[in-house]
C-alpha cells in the first residue's frame, strides 16, 4: 500500500514541475531595447 502512494506522490510532484517547466517561458527582449554603456566607477575618486 505504501508503493502505491509513493508512486502517486511521485507522478504528482513530476507533472506539477512538468507543468510548471512548460508554463514558464522565456521573455522576449524587444529589438528597441539597447544594452546601456558601462560607466566606470572609479570616476568617484576612490
């Protein structure tokens, strides 16, 4: 009885991430958006 449990427990926990890993998508970064220059920090006098 203890098996059969487990193994439900188990599909459940792995169909939830499968679900989870399926819904989660990557977003799509807009052409338009540019990288923005790197402003060095040693400017500050440190």
């Amino acid at each position: 009885m203890w098996i059969v449990l487990f193994i439900v427990a188990l599909l459940f926990v792995l169909g939830s991430a499968l679900i989870l890993l399926r819904s989660a998508k990557v977003p799509k970064i807009s052409d338009k958006v540019k990288p923005q220059p790197y402003r060095n920090d040693d400017d500050s006098g440190w």
